[in-house]
C-alpha cells in the first residue's frame, strides 16, 4: 500500500482515455469548470482503508493549481500523501510539492521549474539540499501531466509517453486496453480502461485505470495490482 501511495502522483500522472465519445452539451469538471473529485480506497477483499481526493482550480491570470490527497491511516500509523501543483494556462508545471507522513517517517520536498534554463530544482526541507533536473520546454510534474492529458485526449490528440516528476522521474508508458462497463452514480456505463507501466530510478509500477466517456474524461477506478492483492481508489462523487 505504501508503495501503492508513492506512485499515485506518477500514476495520477497518467490519465484520461476516449475513443469515439459523445461529448454532451455544457460540459462540466475540468478544464471546463473547477473540479472536485473524492475516491474510496479499497482492497481486493472490498475492505475500505481510507479515501482520496483531488481538486483543479483555475486563476485566469495566474493558472491552474491541482491538489491530491490520499488518506489511508490506520489507529496510531498515519499514512497521508498530499501533492500539490501549480501551473501557467498552458498546463506546463511551475512548482510541485510532494509532503508525506507514513508512521514515524515525514518528508517535505519543493521542486520548481525554470523553464529559461530548462531544469527542475528540487529541494528537500530540513536541510535537505538543492539539485537540478533536466526537463523540457514544457515540463510536467505527475499531477500536471495527468491534467494536461486529459485535457489533449478529450480535444482528440493523443500525446507522447513522457517523463513526468514526482519526488524522482518517472517515465509514463500507456496502452490502451478496450471497452470495459463501469458503474458510475449506481448505472452500468462504458469506460475505457488504459494500462500504465510507471518506471523509476528503482521500481516499476503497473495500473489500470478506467476512464468515462464524458468531456471531462472523468477517472472512475484506478487499479494497482501487487502481489498481495489489488488496491483501487473508486471514485465516489
């Protein structure tokens, strides 16, 4: 589960697939109108072990800024992942921050982007120290990325893999794996479900997550199989 946790925000950075969609009239949830999402975190079994939840908020001048959080404690072991991004209307990250506390053990890190000398500087709180990471033009962190995907696959266009940043980089590979029925809101409805195979400096993580149909290319499950079992976020409203 906690490594389930670690790479939600390389997974959330991973997102959104349609083919052949209807797009209803007055669409709503991201980029349309801000958005508010609130996923239950399961096990195979169908116990429940906490919740998720991300919101995007647009600035007209400023951005978008987008935050996950995922809560997952038990009794005297706190397991919270919070990520935050900020980023131009063009969906190119500015400033990433990744803040965790599993147990006894607490991180805080900031990575920004300077974009005139195309790096990343991430810095660690507590001393951590400074470094630098090549990025592009437009770089993305794990959260921006899965917001601009959605936004690019709900116009039709379907990006490249890509190199997305969270805490380390990750390389985000996808394939889109067929129709499959999901239930949103109680109904029967047909999702698309997209593998992803995240790739880091020392893991490789494989999930499955299965897309509406709608404008906003709303996330309805994310699936993440270890050997022990699958963990899900569903989404609840």
């Amino acid at each position: 589960m906690l490594d389930m946790a670690r790479t939600l925000a390389a997974a959330l950075a991973a997102a959104s697939f349609a083919w052949s969609a209807t797009i209803p009239v007055g669409p709503e949830g991201f980029p349309f109108t801000n958005e508010n999402l609130e996923y239950s975190l399961n096990f195979t079994s169908g116990v429940k072990l906490g919740k998720a939840h991300m919101t995007a908020r647009r600035d007209p001048v400023n951005g978008w800024s987008f935050n996950f959080v995922l809560d997952a404690s038990i009794p005297a072991f706190p397991i919270i992942d919070r990520f935050s991004s900020y980023d131009g209307l063009d969906l190119c990250s500015l400033r990433f921050d990744r803040n965790f506390e599993h147990g006894k053990r607490k991180a805080h890190e900031l990575t920004w982007f300077d974009r005139t000398r195309s790096v990343a500087v991430r810095s660690t709180k507590d001393g951590g120290g400074l470094s630098e990471i090549p990025v592009g033009l437009c770089p993305h962190d794990g959260l921006s990325f899965f917001y601009y995907l959605r936004r690019e696959l709900g116009q039709g266009r379907m990006p490249p893999n890509d190199v997305v940043l969270a805490g380390a980089a990750y390389r985000v590979s996808m394939v889109y794996a067929g129709e499959q029925p999901a239930v949103r809101d109680g109904k029967s409805i047909s999702a698309d479900q997209v593998n992803f195979t995240i790739k880091g400096p020392a893991s490789e993580t494989r999930i499955q997550i299965l897309f509406a149909r709608d404008a906003a290319r709303t996330p309805l499950v994310v699936r993440c199989p270890f050997k022990v079992g699958t963990f899900s976020l569903e989404l609840i409203r």
